[in-house]
C-alpha cells in the first residue's frame, strides 16, 4: 500500500474518528497531535508553542510579543515571524511523515503540504450543521447554543489559518480530491467509502473501453 490519507474536517463532523478509523482498518499510522511532537524535535521549538499556534490565523498583538522573544533566542531566524516558524516545522513534518510511508494525517494544511505527492489522497469531511452541534454538544457535554458558537469559532479560526498558508479555500470542492458528507452514510459508512477509494486507488480496474480500444 502506498496512498497518503490527508483529511481536512469541520468542527463536529467526526472527521477526526473517521481518520482514526481509516487508518485502524487499513493498519496504517495516524497522525494528528504527533505531527507537533515530531515538528518539535525537527525545529527546536517548544511543543508548547507550536500547540498555541497550532492552525490557528495570525494574531498580531501575540505574534508581535512571541517574536520579541524568538529573536532573543539562538538559532532562530531572524527574517521570519513566529507564525511562520511553525508553520514551516509543521509543513517540513508532515512531508517527513508520508516519506515514512502510507498514514493518515488530520488537517494542519497537509493536502497543501502534500500537494505533489503521487500517492496523496486529499479528503474534506462535512455534515449539516445540525448533526455537528448535536455531536459536539454530546461530546463536551454543551448546551446547542454553546455548541453552535464553538462550531462557528473552529471552523472560523481553521478556515482562516488553511486560506492564509495554501491560498485555497477551505472546505471548496476544487481544493482537495473528495468532499464528503459524513452524514449521509454515517461514519462507518464514511469510512468504507474511503476505504473503497484507497483500494481502487491502489489497484484500479479498467472499464471496458480502458481494456479493449476497440470498443471506444
């Protein structure tokens, strides 16, 4: 096998459980925080750092603070912001990852990362918002309206840090292989489907005109 899964997701999807799911049928690694354990220890950064930054849109007055402090430090570069640090610690991890091998890995702008791998198979996950705030709501154990309002922040703050380092749009059809609706096979439905995706990928059958060209 040789397909890298990336999967982008809206808050409350399930996108997350869907790529853990994947990646245990398949027997492949699963990458979400990990990427910033191992973009730590490539950098030199505090893991701490890359968690407060971690896809998250500039904020100046914290990054103008952040950076005062980076410069004081050794071995750090001078020409480039906080924001952009991390970035590059996290972007340089995740193609170090997939040279590892077949994995699945959770947002941080991977389908961008790995847009010129051969084997990336790039993965939005969405529902009705509906459906989300009933799983977030279950799962943090909030009130609908908390749920909505934390919905609307995550997806608001990951739009903007995937839109600022890829220039593509977040969640756009044109900007990854496969948009999928988590909702309409459920889960375990999703997880088949991207199952069947990744076999097809890995060994694809010829219609009937690809294997006789006579017939086209």
């Amino acid at each position: 096998m040789k397909t890298i899964i990336t999967i982008g997701r809206q808050f409350g999807s399930g996108g997350k459980e869907v790529g853990i799911r994947v990646a245990k049928e398949l027997g492949i690694p699963f990458y979400d925080k990990e990427i910033l354990q191992e973009a730590a220890k490539k950098s030199g950064l505090c893991e701490k750092i890359l968690e407060n930054f971690d896809e998250r849109p500039k904020s100046l007055l914290y990054s103008i603070a952040m950076d005062s402090y980076m410069f004081a430090l050794p071995g750090t570069g001078v020409g480039d912001s906080l924001e952009q640090q991390v970035y590059l610690a996290t972007f340089n991890s995740i193609r170090h990852i997939a040279e590892q091998g077949p994995c699945v890995i959770i947002g941080r702008c991977a389908d961008y990362a790995l847009a010129g791998n051969p084997n990336h198979l790039s993965i939005f996950i969405h529902a009705p918002l509906e459906d989300r705030i009933r799983r977030v709501a279950r799962r943090q154990s909030l009130p609908p309206d908390k749920a909505r309002t934390l919905i609307s922040k995550t997806d608001k703050r990951r739009a903007s840090y995937y839109e600022y380092y890829s220039s593509q749009r977040w969640g756009a059809v044109d900007s990854y292989d496969f948009c999928i609706n988590s909702s309409f096979l459920g889960l375990g439905g999703t997880v088949e489907l991207i199952r069947a995706m990744v076999e097809h990928r890995e060994h694809p059958v010829p219609s009937p005109t690809e294997a006789d060209p006579t017939q086209a």
